[in-house]
C-alpha cells in the first residue's frame, strides 16, 4: 500500500533492452536461454511483479505492444521508458533485460522498500575482491574498505515523481539510483541474489545457458 494513500500502488517496470551489446559482440538481450531469449526472461519476471511493462528496445526495432525504441546511451533509454510509462503509476521499477535471472523476490524487496518511505532502493551484493582506485596512468591510490562496498543489480526502485524529476534534470548516471541520488533522494539498498548477475561476455551467456537449463529441469 502507498503511504500516502489508501490505495494501492500502481507499479510499472522499464526494462531496458536496447543495448547494442559493444562488449560481448552484439546485442546479448535476444540470445537464447532455453526456449526464450534473455530479455523474454527479464520481461517475464518483470510482468509478474508489476501492473505494467515498457519494454525499451534498440532504435529500428520492430515495435510490439508496450515497446519503445530507446536512445543512444542507457539514460536516454530510461528517459524513452519514462515516456511511456503511465502518468498514474506511483512506483517506477527499471530492470536491465541482461540480468535474465533476477527473481520476483527482488521486485518485491524494492517496492516494499519503497513502500516504506525511501525515494529509491538497490538490490546489492557484497563486494568480494580486493577493489583498488587508480589514477590515469595505473597507479593505485587506494584500496577501499570492502566491508562499505556493494555491488548493485537490478531491479531498481523509485517512487515514480522522484524518478521522473531526477532523470528530467540529471543528464546521465552510473545506473539510476545515482541519477536520483544527485538530486538528493533517498536511496536504500536491499537483499540481491548472485544469480542475478548480469551478462557481459560470451563467458556469462554460456554460464546463463547452463543456469537456464538447471531452472527448467528443477535442478536448483
């Protein structure tokens, strides 16, 4: 429930998917895991947890129902899926289609984080390796604290007037949490899952294809 209102909060999801895919060769969101594609699994889990999906696409796409095309770099995409998203809804999640396996669990614990009071929340993980900062010429400058460090994923968040104040005034961010975070809002984190881990390279869809089958199967 909204706790500004005796009803009940109207929740739309953004997933993006209109990466071209630079690193790994390609745009990584239409290869196949399983019987479906790994932005179809995102999509899917998105569906479940939310009144509404906008799906943000690659400009030229071919459009389907409740598809936009998106822009040249992640933060206009988000800005496409603003758009489109419905005036009314409350609470915005945004979810990058290259994390096919986040689970409605991490829906759930956003928006109820939401729910609570914050302006935004971040599934996150614990950081295990060793970080180093470094300077332009590769020197090390620092080695931070790991104990203060998370990794974030998706799916992330936002009371919807934050997101769409943010993102109309902040021109671009590490991921959308710190677009809210540089006006000011409110950003908590929350339990994420390490399957939820995003595809980057031939190496992950591989590791993807396997979890996949293990899903199908009832093997995890």
């Amino acid at each position: 429930m909204s706790m500004t209102s005796n009803e009940p909060d109207n929740v739309w999801t953004i997933v993006v998917a209109a990466g071209v895919g630079q690193r790994f060769g390609g745009p990584k969101q239409f290869e196949v895991l399983g019987d479906k594609t790994v932005a179809q699994w995102a999509i899917n889990t998105a569906g479940q947890a939310s009144d509404g999906v906008v799906v943000v696409v690659p400009s030229g796409s071919t459009l389907q129902q409740g598809s936009v095309h998106g822009g040249t770099t992640r933060s206009e995409s988000v800005r496409c899926g603003l758009a489109a998203v419905p005036p009314d809804a409350t609470i915005i999640c945004v979810h990058d289609a290259a994390r096919p396996f986040a689970t409605n669990l991490m829906f759930h614990a956003v928006i109820e984080a939401v729910q609570s009071g914050c302006d935004g929340a971040v599934p996150v993980v614990a950081v295990v390796d060793t970080i180093k900062t470094i300077d332009s010429d590769g020197t090390v400058l620092s080695s931070p604290d790991r104990q203060s460090l998370r990794a974030a994923q998706t799916p992330q968040g936002f009371r919807a007037e934050v997101l769409r104040r943010a993102y109309a005034s902040v021109k671009d961010g590490s991921d959308d949490a710190a677009v809210v975070e540089k006006i000011g809002g409110k950003v908590v984190v929350v339990e994420g899952d390490e399957f939820a881990r995003k595809i980057t390279t031939p190496q992950d869809l591989e590791w993807a294809r396997q979890h996949a089958y293990s899903l199908t199967n009832g093997d995890v």
